[in-house]
C-alpha cells in the first residue's frame, strides 16, 4: 500500500509536469554590473482544467554566485526580500498564464551564473512539480574581444546525456539546436562556461548552430544526444 502511494504522488507530479511550460524561453538575464535592478517576467502556463496550489524555490550554483549579487521574486501574494529563495504563502494557479517576477541586482559585480526555478505542489517542498533555468549573463563589458575562429570552437562532452558546453566560445551569443528533420526544437542564450541542459531531448543526432550577437552563424556542429540510464 505505501508503495502504490508513493508511486500516485511521482505519477500524480508527472502528469502535471507534463501539462506545464513557460514563457520566454530561455528564460535569460542579460545585465551590466552596473545596472540596479533587472527584471524577468516568468510566464508559467498551466495546461490542466484543475486549480493548484503552488510554491517556487531558487536554487544557487555556489560555485559561480556572487555574495554581492542578490536576488528577489514577486509572486501572487507578496514581493519576497533580498535572496529569500522560496514563498511561504501558497500561490493560487489556474488554468492559463501566472506570472513571476524575478529581479537580479549585480551590484556593481561582474560574472555568470545559473539559478534553478524549481515549483512545488507542497508546503514542504516534497512534491516537485517542474523545473527550469534562469541563465543570468552579468559578465558585458566595455572591453574589446577579440574574435575567435569558428574552427578553434569545442562542443563538450558529446556524445552527452544531461548537458553539453563549448569552450573558445567568446563570438558565441546563442546556440540554436535542430533535429535532422531540420526543426529548432530549442535554444539557449550563451556565455562562458555555460552549460546547457538537454536531458530532457530524445537520444539520437542533433545539429547545433551557433550564433554571434548580430545574428551571423558562427558555426555549426553535430551532436549526439544519449540516454542518460537515471
């Protein structure tokens, strides 16, 4: 009996996570560490006929966060303070579009970094519902960049399972991938030591286009996308 409970919640969360998305996507900040408070407009779309209730957390990467930068999430109920990571009211979600608010402060402090938007159907934080990624580019600057040759750009691990990178990618503004059928089926904004999530794609060859901040193909690779076996 405890085991067909547990097996209802993780199919029940499924089910549901398979009935969300989101707009824009990616989801992206770019910024100067200049700038004083940047928004993000999150659109999350609830495909179901059925009400639920909803709580967000942030989740960091210590690796690449700032201890200057901050961060605060304005929900349905309330406009949370600097770095709380997570709502303590519940967030009434509908069918259709609920919006949140997402602001990144720099703080005059330059760098990248990925922070993980994680909703949950608990108080608790026990039923994940759905995930994704804030790609937060804070590293613009004044400086003149010298080009590197398309040729010198590296694609990492591939074949890959759960994320891929690209390393001499200083030209690199985004990165376009397409089936073999020839349709974009996602993209990502880029910025260095960027790694960019693909666990959820089918196994099977890709193509990867890369492109500068003007729009120009930089250059274009293949990838091969492999069951990760979790």
């Amino acid at each position: 009996m405890k085991f067909l409970y547990t097996f209802l919640i993780v199919f029940s969360a499924f089910a549901l996570s398979a009935q969300i998305s989101h707009r824009p996507n990616p989801l992206a900040i770019k910024a100067h560490k200049d700038s004083t408070d940047v928004k993000l407009n999150v659109y999350l779309n609830n495909e179901a006929d059925t009400t639920y209730e909803m709580y967000w957390k942030l989740v960091k990467d210590t690796s690449t966060w700032m201890k200057e930068w901050a961060t605060y999430v304005c929900d349905s109920q309330l406009c949370y303070n600097d770095n709380r990571d997570y709502n303590s009211l519940a967030n009434s979600w509908p069918k259709g579009e609920t919006k949140l608010e997402f602001h990144f402060k720099p703080n005059g402090k330059d760098g990248c970094t990925i922070i993980k938007l994680i909703l949950y159907g608990d108080k608790n934080f026990t039923q994940e519902i759905y995930r994704t990624s804030i790609n937060i580019n804070n590293c613009i600057s004044n400086s003149i960049n010298v080009a590197v040759p398309s040729s010198n750009i590296k694609l990492y691990p591939n074949p890959a399972s759960e994320y891929f990178q690209i390393s001499n990618d200083s030209n690199v503004d985004k990165i376009k991938v397409y089936n073999m059928f020839g349709r974009e089926i996602k993209s990502f904004y880029h910025y260095n030591n960027a790694q960019h999530e693909i666990g959820e794609l089918k196994s099977g060859m890709y193509i990867l286009k890369m492109i500068d901040e003007k729009g120009r193909l930089v250059k274009t690779m293949k990838l091969n996308k492999v069951y990760s076996g979790a």
